[in-house]
C-alpha cells in the first residue's frame, strides 16, 4: 500500500478533514499556493527604516515617488489615513493630499514643507481655500453726464495662493448708482487665512452681461493678481477691457470631516464623511463643489475606484457610482445582503475591488459580484479572523490581509484563479504601502518601545520564512501500518506522522530522497502528515513496505 502527495495546495476549511483532496491542507502557514511545491515565502526584509510613534502606526505611505532611496521619506499616522499624489500635471513639487492625520481636516503638504523633519509629513496646509471676506465697494467722482441712466455692478474677489490655486468667490457686493465718470474702488480682505496655504494675492470680478442675457463674473484686474496687502483697487476698465470668467464659482473647501481620500479616473478624486461622498473639481484637488455630493442610505464605511467606477460602502448596503465627470456621476444600490466590515480591507485588483464583508471576502466588479471565499471556508470560519480588524494589499495577484482578534495577530493570503486557496501566515503588520512603481510592498510592524519597523514583504532571494503544513486525512482502503516514508525537497524538512489524529513519529528532521522507517505496532485508515521548515518540498510518499516505495 502507498500514499503520495505531489501537488500541495492551501487551505479549505469549509470541508470535513476527511473529504479534502489530496494536496489540501487543514493548515498552511507561511507557503506560495501556486506552482504544486511547497514553497516557504520569503522572511521579511532587513528594516528599511524604523519610525517613530507611541501608538501603532496604521497608514504608511513612502513620499517622493521618483527617489529610489527607501529609507525616505516616509508619512506615517495612527489613524486611517489616505494620502493622494495629486493629479496635477507638470507637478515638480509632488503635490499631495489626505486625509485623517492627526486627526486633522484635510490637507496638503509638498516637497519644501513635507521633509523638513521626521515624523512626515513635517507641514501640511489645509487642504482647500477659504471663501474671502466679502469686499466693499465706494462709488466717488462726479458723473460726466449727471442724466445718464445709473448701472449696477456686483463684484467679488477671488484668493490665490502661493502654490498658485484660486479659491471660491466671496459672496457678491453690490456696486448701485454708477455712470461714465465716477471711479469704483473695491476694498478686500488683506489678512492671511488660518492654517491655510500662504495667500499671496487676490482677483477683483466684475457681474457683465453676455449674449443672451447670461450673467456671469469677469476678470478686472487683467494686468495681474493683487497683492494680498494691498486693500483698496481702483476700478477703471471698460467692459471691453475685462478679462476671462470666473471659473471658481460654486467651488469650496472639502468638509473638516471628510476621510477616506480615494483617486479616481480623469482627475478626480473622492471622499466621504458621515452619508455623503464627496468628488473633487477634475484635476483641482483642492475644490470640493457641494453641487458634487452624493447622499447615501447611511453611514459610509469605505470607498475604492477601478476604472471609471467607485465602490461605496455604507452600514447597510453598496453602492456603484460611475462617471468619467463629477457632474455625470450616477449612483446605483446594490440588492446584495452584505456590506464591507473594513474600510482598509478594499483593494482595487482583479479588475475591480475585492473587500471583507460578514459572510467572507467579496468581489464587486465588471463582471459583478462573487463571494471568493465560497467554497474555502463558511461565514463561521471566516468570523473567527475577524474580518472588521483587516486591512489588505494585493501582491503579486494575491490578497494579503492581516487581522487582529485580540488574542491573535497574524494574517491570511489568498489565490484565487481556476483552484483558489489560502494559507495563514504568521507575520503580522499594523500598516503597508504598495509602492506600484517598483511593485514592492512595505509592512509597517511593531518593534519595542515606540520603534515601528517598516520591511519589504516577501522579497525574491531573500531568506525563507519557517513554514508549516498539515495534510488532510490520507485514506487506505483498509487499515495498514505504514513503515517507511519518503520526502523530496531541497533540503532538509521536519516531519510528523499522525494515525487516526494522533502524532504517531516526530517531529524528526529527514534528508531529501532518503527512504526511513516508520515505527510499527498500530494500524490505520487515516494518516496524516505535517511538514515545517525551509526547503522546498516536491512531494512526500508513505509505503507499508520498501517494495511498495520502489513500485508506482
């Protein structure tokens, strides 16, 4: 009689030990799923960079996307924090944006701020604008001819920044009585704005009249901004002397309350606070028009892009929000039974967004929805890693998440595909960072004291991590004692022989091709093997006798 394993796979709970295929396993840890070996993956890196922080580090993201020196520069927070290199074209400074630092409103920051110090970002700004105070306006002069019928003109004013961004109006002043003659002076706010970016200038518009009877704001001040400290502009342009219109209208700051900082297609990006998602002015990340946002049925939990289309996730149900523009986006809820349990379980791969949800890990895009665990382990099983504590990243076409119970921490990684399966690792991370330019992923972990050790996950060439594996029931068709056992690896390989659920040899340490006895004195239908190490193993044969070894 003879048993044998060539091909070794993952992970599959949802079956009785006793009905897995040959190959699966009741416990993987730390193995590659695909290829047939059992392959350990790689120990994490040397540390890249130790950071600083008092409390775990939860978002971790590398700045200076161009600088291939990993040890710099690294923005990190305790909170869930996004962080958007923004759509900016021509962006020499690399401009980004995000939200949930310090717990703070959303914000900016850029190259000569952001690295002036650890911990990073060193300075941010608030992320929008602030609407100026509204100005006034004098009328003065003695009208050249006194009979001439009196014009109104509403302005308002505009604030630029020294990163070269115009806000949202001030709220129009109305300008009565005017005729050819008189001068019209516009004073505005000359005082700085808060935390804001520094305002360095401001632009004066004039109401105007266009074909049609369309009213709309102009440019006054053609020959350029005005200075910030300056308060008083004259008004002497004719309306063939005014300049283009206002583009800012209806523009405003994000929400202080506003997370969950997501980029989309053609320059948008997307937020959210309480039940409403928020979208940016295309290719301004800094505008935010309340004319944008979309309400939803409650509580938003988290938000991820794939192509044109936004997955929303609320307390209750799922939303589709799709639009190449913020003014054409439509929203559809989703008749599905589940909902995402974390906003930092959604990754964006397999051509949509795969997420944590109550009965397993879901699946919404193109080709519409699928509960990828189905068939690998039952709500139950999947309850027990505790699925609202994840947060994932997607390597090398694989989910890896890692989940925190309270009294475990560890994680799982998933294959999907024709066979798909999953092993649990016992590495674990408290934040990551898929850097898509060099398509490594860093794991932000937990050192001693305050250290926060950021590695590489799973480097080729690197050192193996110790892995353990544990077949499911290899059945005889009747009981037999197994004497002797053969394992093929690159190494050497730690082995256990259970009969009927009981370890009956090891863990003993065997050499690769090299046949060894087995003990006798008891017989059994039901075998088992456990593996662990750091070879690779080919496959392993158990044999009543070395004629049956010798023999296929």
């Amino acid at each position: 009689m003879k048993l044998k394993i060539r091909a070794f796979s993952g992970m599959r709970p949802v079956m009785a030990q006793d009905l897995l295929r040959p190959g699966e396993a009741v416990l993987a840890v730390n193995t590659h799923l695909k290829g047939g070996d059992l392959e350990p993956i790689s120990a994490l890196s040397a540390t890249v960079i130790t950071l600083t922080s008092a409390s775990a580090v939860r978002a971790l993201y590398k700045y200076g996307q161009t600088n291939a020196n990993e040890n710099e520069f690294w923005f990190q927070s305790i909170n869930e924090a996004n962080f958007v290199k923004g759509p900016i074209d021509g962006d020499t400074e690399e401009r980004t944006y995000f939200t949930g630092v310090l717990s703070s409103p959303p914000g900016k920051t850029k190259a000569d701020i952001a690295t002036t110090a650890p911990p990073y970002p060193a300075n941010f700004y608030r992320m929008g604008l602030p609407v100026p105070t509204t100005p006034s306006v004098a009328i003065t002069g003695t009208a050249t001819v006194p009979a001439d019928p009196a014009i109104t003109y509403a302005y308002c004013v505009t604030l630029v920044s020294a990163w070269g961004e115009e806000g949202p109006p001030s709220i129009p002043f109305l300008a009565a009585g005017w005729r050819a003659g008189q001068t019209i002076t516009v004073t505005s706010q000359t005082a700085q704005a808060g935390s804001y970016a520094p305002i360095t200038g401001k632009r004066v518009y004039r109401s105007s009249t266009g074909a049609g009877g369309t009213a709309r704001f102009l440019l006054v001040n053609t020959e350029g901004d005005v200075a910030l400290a300056t308060a008083a502009y004259v008004d002497g342009k004719n309306s063939l002397q005014l300049g283009e219109a206002l583009a800012t209208r209806g523009w405003s700051e994000p929400s202080d309350a506003m997370v969950g900082l997501t980029q989309m297609a053609n320059g948008m990006l997307a937020g959210f606070f309480q039940s409403t998602v928020c979208f940016s002015e295309p290719f301004f990340p800094y505008a935010w028009p309340v004319r944008y946002q979309q309400s939803v049925d409650a509580p938003v939990i988290g938000m991820a892009a794939f192509d044109q289309t936004l997955l929303v996730a609320t307390s209750r149900s799922l939303y589709i929000m799709t639009g190449s523009d913020p003014t054409n986006i439509t929203s559809e809820k989703l008749a599905l039974a589940q909902t995402c349990l974390s906003r930092r379980s959604m990754v964006e791969m397999m051509g949509g967004v795969v997420f944590a949800c109550p009965d397993g890990l879901a699946y919404i895009g193109s080709s519409g929805f699928k509960m990828l665990t189905d068939g690998l382990m039952t709500r139950r099983e999947w309850q027990a890693y505790a699925p609202s504590s994840m947060h994932a990243y997607e390597v090398d076409g694989r989910y890896l998440c890692f989940f925190d119970t309270g009294a475990r921490k560890a994680g799982l990684i998933f294959s999907f595909g024709d066979d798909s399966s999953f092993c649990e690792t016992d590495i674990h991370a408290t934040a990551g960072f898929r850097d898509r330019s060099t398509d490594k992923l860093f794991l932000c972990g937990v050192g001693s004291g305050s250290a926060r050790p950021v590695t590489k996950w799973d480097v080729g060439g690197g050192s193996p991590a110790t892995f353990t594996w544990t077949s499911g029931v290899l059945r005889l068709d009747s009981p037999a004692n197994l004497s002797v056992a053969r394992v093929s690896a690159t190494g050497s390989v730690n082995f256990t022989l259970l009969a009927d659920g009981a370890v009956v040899f090891g863990p003993v340490a065997v050499a690769s091709s090299v046949a060894f006895k087995l003990p006798s004195g008891y017989r059994s239908a039901r075998y088992q093997v456990t593996l662990s190490g750091t070879s690779v193993v080919r496959s392993v044969e158990l044999a009543d006798s070395m004629q049956a070894m010798a023999g296929e």
